[in-house]
C-alpha cells in the first residue's frame, strides 16, 4: 500500500517508559508496519531521547498514549516539541482521550483518537499518503482551525488473532533494561463484559455499543506462538498476561491452551474475578503453570461494593476464592481502593480487615481517582463530590489523594502509606489495627519500611525468585520509575524534553 500520491508519513511515538511495557504503542507499531512496509515509525523516551533525535528524525506524526494522569504532562511536551520541530500533525490515544475527547481544544493538539487505534491509524495514514482529506477518519477526531470535526467510533475488531504480534523491539531497542526485564506481558483477551463503576470498561462498552463484541479473545494457539516467539527471542522466565480478565475463565479455553503451553511451562501471572473462579478453573490455572493471581477486592463492605461498585460479589466469595487459589499453591494479590466517595476512615478499616482475614500473599491499596467519564466520577459530579475542573487536578498516579469532597486525605493517605505494614500486622493482631495506625508515627522511615514490606511480597507474588542479577534489575526498574512509591531522581534519569 505504499504506491500513494504522497511518500508515506514518518511517525514518533512518544511515551516515557514506566513499569510495564506499552503494549498499545506495540500494537500499533506493528499493525502499521505490517500495513505499510518500510514506514519509518521510532520510539522516543523523554528520559532516555533528547530533543535532537527525534528533530533528526523529522516526523510528519508524533503519537502520544495517555492516561488521564499523564495528560497535562504530555499537552506540555507535545507544545515544547511543537516548537522546537519542524510542523507535524499530534495524536493523542489511550484511555484519556477517550472518555475526555474535549482534549483536542488544548493547543497543540491536532487529532484525538477514541477506543482501539490500529484500523483509525492506518486509515490516518492512509488519507495522508493518499493527499486526501483526514477530517472524515472513523475514530478520530480531528481540529482544522476553529472547526472540530467528530466521527464515530471505529468497529471493534473481532478477530484479534488477525492482528500481528505487538513490536516491543520499538522500545526494547531504547531499553537493554527493560528488554532483560523478568516479566513480559502478553494478552489474550480484550474487553470486559462487567460493569464496575470505578473502572473504565463500564464506559467503554457504552460507548462502543453496536460497534461488536465487547470481550473478544485471542485463540491459544496464537496466544502460545507469541510466547514461542517471545523466548527465541528474549530472556522470558515470566508471562504476565495483562487483560483485565483472563481468557482461560473459559474453560473450554485454559483447557486447550494447557495442552499447548505443556512444554513452555513458564510461570505466569493472571488477573480474573472472584465469582469465576471454581475450582476446575483452579485445577487447570495450577496444571498449566500459573504462578499467581490477581483478583481485586477493591472495597470490604459488602453493601457499599454493590450499590456503589457494582461488583456483586460477596465477601465470602472473596474469601473462599482467594482461599482456594492460596492453598492450591497459586499466590494471590488482592487489590483495593481507600478513600472512596460515601466512605471514612472505618470502611476503610473494613478493607483492610477484609484482605487480612483473606491473607492474600501480596495486598496493596491505591487511593480512589475520579477520571473522566467513569460512572463512579459522573455521581461524585452530580452530587456535587468533585468541582467541574475536576480533570485539572487528576493526579499521576493513584498512589497520591484525590480532591473529592468529604474524604479526610490526611489519614487515608496514611493509611495508605502504612498499609503493607498494618497488614502483616493484622494477619498475627487483627484486633489491634486501629491501634497499630494511631501509634505508628506518620513519617519517612515508615514509609520506607512499608515500600520494602511490599516489594518483598510482590516478589513471592510474581515468582521472581530468579537469579540475583534479574532481581537488582527489577529493583532498579522499580527505583527509577517510582513503582515502590518512591522515585530516585539521581537514579532515574531526568527528562530531556
Ligand atoms: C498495563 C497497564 C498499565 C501499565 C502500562 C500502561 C501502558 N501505557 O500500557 C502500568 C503498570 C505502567 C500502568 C500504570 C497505571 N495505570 Co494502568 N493499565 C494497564 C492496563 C491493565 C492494560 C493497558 C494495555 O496494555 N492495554 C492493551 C492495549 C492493546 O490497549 P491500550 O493500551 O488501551 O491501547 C489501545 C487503544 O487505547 C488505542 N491507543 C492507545 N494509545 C494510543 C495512541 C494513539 C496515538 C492512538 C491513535 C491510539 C492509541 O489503540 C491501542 C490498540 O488498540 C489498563 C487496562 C486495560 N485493559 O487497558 C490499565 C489502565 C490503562 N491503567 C489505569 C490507571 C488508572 C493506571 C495508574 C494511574 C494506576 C496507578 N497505579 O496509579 C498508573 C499510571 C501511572 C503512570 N503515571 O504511568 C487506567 C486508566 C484510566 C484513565 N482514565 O487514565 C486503566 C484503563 C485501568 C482502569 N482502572 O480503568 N497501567
Ligand atoms: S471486572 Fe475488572 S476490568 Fe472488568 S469492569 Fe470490573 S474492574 Fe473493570
């Protein structure tokens, strides 16, 4: 498809490197290339890239990928880089954009892009090597002047074993580090047919209504082919699948991808929920090689879950899932949200009783984040939780408070802080919680031993009892991009543009 009128646009992605590998750019990345041989697509960190690289490169398209935290941050760079290079188009993606389109008014921001991006890309790209007008692209919008031209969603795409496997050699190649990591992540599924009311999946599948199946799944044999490829070609003594339910809660499926993954056998990670778990499920998780799993609590009462969450399921189900996983060897960690709307310090008391009764192998807590269109946010606005500007003050993270009304963030975020801590704790003195929160003092020191509690657990979470060279990576990964909750700046290295 290169025979166009024009030559075909050079396209730079742009994304700072965090924990995990980007596996949206990697997608994009090779459904572009296996769609136009010879397009020069790189990859630039703002960590690792400085501005020169990416002015030598020139791009005609510079791609971001965010999340609401990294929006204000990235509008800023795409500005800088608007100045600093000669004129080219910016495109925004990801989960920001696409409950938050409104974001095209920002300056500097050319095109957004809503839901999957491999079909809205190629088209983009397409348009551009055709000379022909972009505003009409399925998917995107896009601002011309004054004028924003909005077009519908793009159709989800059904048949996900016809995409090629994602291009991670686009930031390994930045990324020795990164590329020798432990864990690589690999997805069998996309889309979740629940409804939580924190999560973005339940807009989503609002938005994307009619466009096709919203939980689609990749076949084992294309799932275990990707994993071949992955250990031909690097270090892979982990998988981490990162869908947000497993596939293999389909029977029929973990059955049939047991029978493929039997001599790979590498240990891996899955997220799924409590109600899906039986106990065939876990005989088979076991068989074929999972390490551990992750399955969120997020809330302990179970009344505030259901009218508020919508997750239905009880605690005892919690319990009895966690339990069965735990004792057929598979480690859980049980992720929880504080500092919920409609919530004080108690409930938040409650969860953390919850996940010591079920002592899960790792626990951690994030603080609750209002983003965008979620129908969680949506209540908090009409009742006045959360101001207008709300997306203004997002955080990065979910580590840090939020600013819905009523919440004490004082001691929720010190809670948070000392959660790893309380829950060790709690699993010898359950009674004695709210004692061990108003004695241990509120300070560095604390933190640094809560950060150190949880980077112990998460380790036994993940298996990664792998060789002491591949740990201290993992440790430095850690340190340099701030997952432990503490970032060193003279470690990481600062961004150049
Ligand atoms: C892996 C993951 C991470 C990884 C890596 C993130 C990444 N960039 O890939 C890590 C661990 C770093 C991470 C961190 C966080 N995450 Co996260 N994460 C995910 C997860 C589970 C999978 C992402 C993924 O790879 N999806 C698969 C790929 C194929 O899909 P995709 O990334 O969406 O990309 C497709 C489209 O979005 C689109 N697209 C994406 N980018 C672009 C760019 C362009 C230009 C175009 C055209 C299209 C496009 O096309 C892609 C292919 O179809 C998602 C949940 C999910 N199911 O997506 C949450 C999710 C993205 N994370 C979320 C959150 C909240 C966080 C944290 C803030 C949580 C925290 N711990 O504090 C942090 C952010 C920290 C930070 N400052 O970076 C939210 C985001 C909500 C929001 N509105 O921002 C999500 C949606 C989960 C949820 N709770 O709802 N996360
Ligand atoms: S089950 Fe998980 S991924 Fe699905 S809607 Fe709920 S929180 Fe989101």
């Amino acid at each position: 498809m290169t025979n166009g009128k024009h030559s075909l646009p050079r396209i730079a992605f742009v994304y700072k490197l965090s924990i995990k590998e980007p596996l949206g750019i990697a997608y994009l990345s090779a459904y572009l290339k296996a769609r136009f041989p010879g397009i020069p697509v790189a990859f630039f960190d703002p960590k690792v890239d400085d501005l020169r690289s990416i002015r030598d490169f020139a791009p005609n398209l510079v791609l971001y990928s965010i999340m609401s935290g990294q929006y204000r941050e990235n509008v800023r760079r795409n500005l800088n880089l608007k100045q600093a290079l000669p004129p080219y188009l910016s495109v925004f993606g990801g989960p920001h954009p696409t409950y938050f389109p409104d974001m095209i008014e920002d300056e500097g921001v050319d095109i957004v892009c809503r839901g999957e991006g491999e079909h809205a890309l190629a088209s983009l790209v397409q348009a551009l090597l055709e000379g022909d007008d972009i505003t009409g692209v399925q998917g995107l919008w896009v601002k011309r002047g004054a004028t924003i031209y909005k077009n519908d969603f793009e159709s989800l795409i059904s048949d996900l074993d016809s995409l090629p496997f994602p291009d991670r050699d686009l930031f390994y190649d930045k990324s020795p580090l990164f590329r020798g990591r432990i864990a690589k992540s690999v997805f069998t599924a996309r889309g979740c047919p629940f409804r939580c009311t924190y999560c973005y999946n339940s807009s989503l599948n609002l938005l994307v209504k009619g466009k096709g199946r919203v939980r689609r799944y990749r076949s084992p044999t294309s799932v275990v082919a990707e994993i071949r490829q992955l250990q031909v070609r690097y270090p892979l003594p982990f998988v981490l699948f990162g869908e947000d339910v497993f596939a293999g809660v389909k029977l029929d499926w973990l059955k049939e991808f047991d029978d493929l993954y039997k001599d790979l056998r590498i240990p891996y990670n899955v997220s799924i929920r409590a109600e899906l778990v039986t106990s065939e499920c876990v005989r088979y998780l076991k068989k074929s090689g999972c390490a551990s799993v992750c399955l969120a609590i997020e809330h302990g009462g179970f009344d505030y879950r259901k009218k508020y969450l919508d997750r239905h399921m009880t605690n005892e189900q919690l319990l009895g899932s966690i339990r069965m996983l735990e004792s057929a060897g598979i480690r859980v960690a049980t992720p929880t949200m504080i500092g919920l709307p409609y919530t004080s310090l108690e409930d938040d008391f409650k969860t953390l009783e919850l996940v010591c009764e079920a002592r899960p192998t790792f626990g951690g807590a994030t603080i609750f984040q209002p983003y965008p269109g979620l129908p969680l946010t949506e209540i908090c606005l009409k009742d006045g939780l959360i101001d207008r500007n709300f997306v203004d003050r997002l955080n990065t993270d979910c580590y840090q408070s939020a600013h819905i009304k009523g919440i004490d963030y004082a001691r929720v975020s010190k809670l948070r802080r000392i959660f790893g801590i309380l829950r060790v704790l709690g699993y010898y003195f359950p009674r004695h919680l709210r004692n061990f929160y108003k004695f241990i003092p509120d300070i560095f020191v604390v933190y640094q031993i809560n950060n150190f509690l949880n980077f112990i657990y998460f380790n036994k979470f993940y298996d990664y009892s792998r060789g002491f060279s591949a740990k201290w990576r993992e440790i430095f990964v850690g340190l340099d991009t701030g997952a432990f909750g503490v970032r060193l700046r003279g470690l990481g290295r600062k961004e150049k543009f």
